[in-house]
C-alpha cells in the first residue's frame, strides 16, 4: 500500500467518523433536550408575553439550533472530505469499483451527501428563518405570527428529522460497507 493511499484512507476514515459523530451528536441531544426541557416549569424573561407552558419548548428550541449548525457546520467538513477521498479511492488509487461492498458503500454515501446538499441548500434556511421569525414574534407577544410561523416551522421540521434519520442509517450502512469493501481481498480458495 502507498503513502498516498494510506493518507487517502486516514482522511476518509476520520471524515466518515466525523460524519457519524454529528449525526449521532445532534439525534442524542435532541432526544435528551427535547425530552427533559418541556416538561420543566420554566419562565424565559425574554418570552413573557407567550404562555409560559411553551417555555420549556423555546428554551430547547434555543439549546438545538446552536446544536444542529454545529452539527452542519461539522457536517460541510466531513462530507466532502469523504466524497472526495472515496471518490480518489475508486479512480486515482484503482480500488475496484464493481466490488459489491463498494457500490453499496458509494451509493449510501453518496445519497447520504446528496441528501444532506438538499437539506443544507434548500431546506435550513427556510427553516431557520422560520424558527428566528417563531422567537420574534413569541417575544413580542404576537401570538398569531408566532403560531402561524410554528406552524411552518414544525412542516419542514418534520421532513429535517426524516433527513437526519435516514442519513444516519445511509452513513452507518456505508461506514460496515466500507470495512468489507477496504478489508483484504479473499485469498485462493482451497
């Protein structure tokens, strides 16, 4: 094996771990936040005019942005880490594409990334804006635009969630194909 593979697969390695990490990160905290805050008796000064049985709500809607743009941000490094490297490993360094554990591993990955560039371009932002638009409208008590634009916001929320989760098994899926696909080649059969 050459120095340049062996730094080839270092990176695709560490980006595929990276990768996995985030989502893992953001489905764990979520699951932890969304299902401890609330619940909680909570009262958030900057949200005084909207009931305070959703403050538990907003305040874990506060901790999970800062959470999942860590969680892209982490993301946007990792994934094109992996693509290019894959894509390296299958062209420049002859690792041979036909390979069964190699089409899975390559097409997992790759509609993982695919659906993370839909979700990241398209998506997110219309969702965060709807989600900032929900916290200005819930701070000045206007609590039509503030349901109107939760409303919106739980929409695509919905289909981010689906995203994430399909992701994480396309990801995981990739990274078991990957060690097949990367393991030693079957010997001679006896």
């Amino acid at each position: 094996m050459t120095m340049p593979l062996r730094l080839c697969l270092v990176a695709y390695w560490l980006g595929l771990a990276v990768w996995l990490s985030g989502l893992v990160t953001a489905a764990i905290s979520a699951s932890m936040v969304f299902g401890k805050l609330p619940g909680m008796s909570l009262s958030l000064d900057r949200f005084q005019g909207y009931p305070a049985e959703e403050h538990g709500t907003i305040a874990a809607g506060l901790v999970m942005a800062d959470v999942f743009f860590a969680v892209d941000v982490v993301q946007f490094i990792a994934i094109p880490l992996v693509v290019i490297t894959l894509v390296l490993q299958l062209t420049v360094f002859g690792v041979r594409a036909r390979r069964p554990a190699n089409v899975v591993r390559a097409a997992c990955l790759l509609l993982a990334a695919a659906l993370f560039a839909w979700y990241a371009l398209l998506l997110a932002p219309t969702l965060n804006g709807e989600l900032r638009l929900f916290w200005q409208a819930a701070e000045v008590a206007d609590l039509d635009a503030a349901q109107r634009h939760r409303e919106l916001f739980r929409a695509g929320h919905a289909t981010a969630r689906h995203i994430l989760e399909v992701n994480l098994v396309l990801v995981l899926v990739g990274l078991a194909a990957s060690a097949t696909a990367l393991g030693p080649a079957p010997g001679p059969r006896p």
